[in-house]
C-alpha cells in the first residue's frame, strides 16, 4: 500500500494498542468514513480507519480493464454542494475535478417525428429566478404552454418549506400533477434533473427530496446547479488522494479489513473485532451501508433498528462503449424519446490514445439491472447511433457493463422517517453514511455531510474543540 496505509497482516494490527489518548476508530472507507477520519483526527483525535475493500472510496471508485481506467460510473457534483467541495479542496483535489463556468447541458430529443433536435438548458449572469429565464423560453422541447407552466411551478416549488415533515410523505410526481405539469414537462424537465440527482422518477420520489433538489441547485443561487466532474479517476480523487491526506493527518488506515462486531463496555468504552485483533476506541462512527450498519449495532442503540431495513435501494447501470474514433464532440449530453439518459466523454480520464470512450449513466435502472450484457448492447449501440451520427460508421471496441445494484438509498415518500441521525442511544457511537439525516439525496454531498456530522458529534462527547468543522457544518445540523 502506499502512502504509509496498510493492508492488515494476518492476526495482527501491530502498535494499534499501545498510543495514547483518545482513540476513534471509523469502521468504512467511503466518502463519509474517510471524511469522519479526517475531520477526527484535524481535532486532535487518533484515528484508525478500518475498509474492507482493498481500496478506499466506496461506491464511487475505480478499476483497471487492459490498459484503461475506469470509473464504475459517472458521478458528477454541483457548485452548490459546498461539503464536497471542501472535501475536495481537503484532499488538495480541486483542480482535478473542476465545475464548468456556467450552467450548459445539452439535451438531444430522439423521440420526434423530425428527428434529431438539439436544446440547452443553461444559465445567465442574472439573478434567480431570471437566469434561467431565457433557457426556459426558448427550450424547444417544451410546448409554449409547458413553458409557461414550469416557470409556476417553480416558483411555487420556491415557496416550500423544506422544513414542514408532511412534504415527506407526499410524492413529487403527484405535486407536479397538480401543478399543472404535464407528461411532456415532468419527462423533458423535471425527470432530466431529478432522475440524474434522485436515482428515482418524479412519481417515486418524496417531494420534500425533490423540493431540496430544486429549491438548492436551481433556484438558491445563480450558479449553484453549474457541474462539476472529475477529469481523471475517481480512483486518483478517492483513493489516491484521499489516502494522502489521511496518512498526512496521522490516521491509521487499514483496507482489506472486515469487521465483526462492535461492542460497548461498561466503563463506556468500545471494542471493534476484525480477525484476530480487538480494538479499544473512545468512539465509533459506522460509515457503512444501512444494512451493514443494521448487522454491527448493539443492542438498544436506535429505538427501532429495524427502520434501517426499511430504507428501500435503487440501482445504477453504467454502459461503457470504446469506439475506434471519436463520435461526441461534448464533454457531456443528455437524451429525451431514448432509454439513453447522460452520456459522458471518459477518454482523457481513462488513459485511451485512440478512439473515445463513452459512459452511459443510466439511473433508477429497475428493469435493466439485471440484464444480460448482449441484451444491452443491442440496446444501446443503435441508441447512441441515433443520438451520435457519426458512430454510425465507427467500430466498436470494446463494450461493458458496470452494476451498483444497491447505489442509493430510494428517495421514496417516507423515507425521511428512516433516515437516523449522526447520534445514536449507545454514547459514543456514531453513525455516518449518505443514507443517514443530512436533508440531502444520496449523493456524495450527503456523504461528505453525514461524515462531518459524525465526526462533530463525537468531538463534543470526546471533549475536542469544534474549531475544525467547516462553515457549511452548521447548515447541515
């Protein structure tokens, strides 16, 4: 391993024992858990950082096919998601992964008689709501009428308040139905956004989720909702990178590194089992998937655990397509009247000399999960032929398929019941995770978030200054 990070030897975590003082150890290497152990340990606090991969990053990572690069699937960040902003700038990767000046995706509709018809939604240099002003009126998918109807709605999706519990329980669909919005509208708008940030269509998703979506990235600022995206391996970003910073803040990381269980001692420590080795901590963050937070928990340490597994997951599909010449001019664009939803250009970022490499993220992919990778590419090829004419003539080089059976939590309506704090009943234990209470979607915002509320939580119970939390702590607690 580099950088100082270890992989266990078998049957010992050799010198773990033997430091002084506080002792937290954060049980996950996704986003969150490497953003608990970081913010731990710029307090002060000795870390240890336990991953059962080989690898730091969680779900949003990288892997080696031949001599390319590859991310498992495209995840991109907006100008609004400060936690994750600061997160990069922690990890010293700004610059890697950049946020375009302004607001401009491309969005292609396939599905009209005349074919092939190109739109833009983007930005203005004016103040909301009126920098999107003329992207909306002059947006050809949308009838006039449409047109006219989205700008109401949104403006009545301004006047909500996030904070009133009962948007949970109502679905976003549902609320555009009755705001006027039609088909056409909730399929070339609504549903361009809110599928790529939700992981859900409008009618599966809580509109108090929904309204968060909207209210921050399109109608809070006027470039809060430009994108940003990593121009090389989230590898490089999450793993990489992030292993740096950890070493350089004196945290112990160990991959490869399962752990058994967690359990609390009457003089209010804690014990974490890996094989063959028992770890003493002052405090524990489980910065794990729900259901493996569900597994490790001890007895009462939630009023009802069993919410846990109530927490509904939603799928990604990534199709990745190498062709032997380049077909897409755009660093990214977006498809209506196509199963295609965002195509982006990976070709620098993963290390192709020749030809291009597209990734296809397709979210809320319920029905194509599971399906075969020949079923697919006859699927998806003449797609992109339609959407891309000049890979009508290009050869296919290389074509695979990325799963994440499990990606998000489903943003369905009542979800936010479900959703657990950083605090649970057991002192000094915390729990972190973009599934948890940050108000946000399954994002890696909401990641970065839960991170930095676990770790805030357990400076106060550990007798640690706060001074190290970022600014946007406060928003999010």
């Amino acid at each position: 391993m580099t950088h100082g990070s270890t992989t266990r030897p078998e049957g010992a975590l050799a010198g773990l024992s033997d430091r002084p003082a506080k002792h937290a150890v954060v049980i996950g290497g996704g986003l969150a858990g490497v953003t608990a152990a970081l913010t731990l340990a710029d307090a002060g606090v000795r870390v240890t950082l336990l991953e059962g991969r080989p690898r730091l990053g969680g779900l949003a990572f990288s892997f080696r096919r031949g001599d390319l690069t590859v991310d498992n699937g495209q995840h991109v960040y907006l100008r609004c998601c400060t936690a994750y902003r600061w997160f990069l700038d922690r990890i010293e990767g700004s610059a890697l992964a950049p946020v375009q000046e302004r607001l401009d995706v491309p969005v292609v509709d396939l599905g009209k008689p005349a074919g092939r018809r190109l739109g833009r939604i983007r930005r203005d240099a004016l103040p909301v709501p009126l920098h999107l002003g003329r992207s909306l009126a002059t947006y050809p998918h949308l009838s006039l009428a449409d047109r006219a109807g989205a700008g109401r709605a949104a403006l009545a999706l301004k006047g909500l308040d996030l904070a009133d519990p009962a948007l949970d329980d109502q679905d976003f669909g549902s609320w555009l139905a009755a705001h006027g919005q039609s088909a056409r509208a909730v399929e070339a708008l609504w549903d361009l956004v809110g599928v790529a940030t939700l992981n859900a269509v409008a009618g599966d998703s809580s509109l108090k989720l929904a309204a968060m979506v909207f209210k921050t990235g399109l109608l809070s600022d006027p470039g809060a909702a430009d994108i940003g995206w990593a121009h090389v391996p989230l590898g490089e970003l999450h793993d990489r990178l992030a292993r740096k910073a950890l070493d350089s803040a004196g945290v112990r990381t160990e991959v490869r590194t399962r752990v058994t269980s967690v359990r609390h001692h009457e003089n209010g420590g804690w014990s974490v089992q890996v094989p063959g080795e028992t770890l003493d901590a002052d405090a524990v963050v489980l910065a794990v998937p729900q259901r493996e937070a569900h597994a490790l928990l001890p007895d009462g340490a939630l009023d009802d655990p069993g919410r846990l597994l109530q927490i509904g997951t939603a799928p990604i599909l990534n199709v990745h397509v190498i062709y032997d010449r380049k077909v897409l001019n755009a660093p990214f664009l977006t498809a209506l009247g196509s199963p295609l939803q965002w195509v982006f250009d990976r070709t620098d970022a993963s290390g192709l000399r020749d030809g291009q490499y597209l990734a296809v993220s397709q979210s809320a992919a319920q029905d194509e999960i599971d399906a075969p990778v020949a079923e697919l590419r006859t699927r998806y090829l003449p797609e992109l032929e339609r959407l891309l004419p000049r890979a009508r003539g290009a050869e296919v080089k290389d074509f695979f398929v990325t799963r994440e059976r499990t990606a998000t939590f489903a943003p369905a309506p009542g979800v936010g019941r479900l959703r657990p704090g950083a605090r649970t009943k057991a002192p000094g234990l915390y729990l972190a995770g973009a599934w948890t209470a940050t108000g946000w979607p399954a994002t890696m915002e909401s990641a970065v978030r839960s991170g930095v509320g676990a770790a805030g939580a357990a400076l106060g119970a550990l007798g640690r200054s706060r001074h190290v939390l970022p600014d946007f702590f406060e928003e999010a607690a």
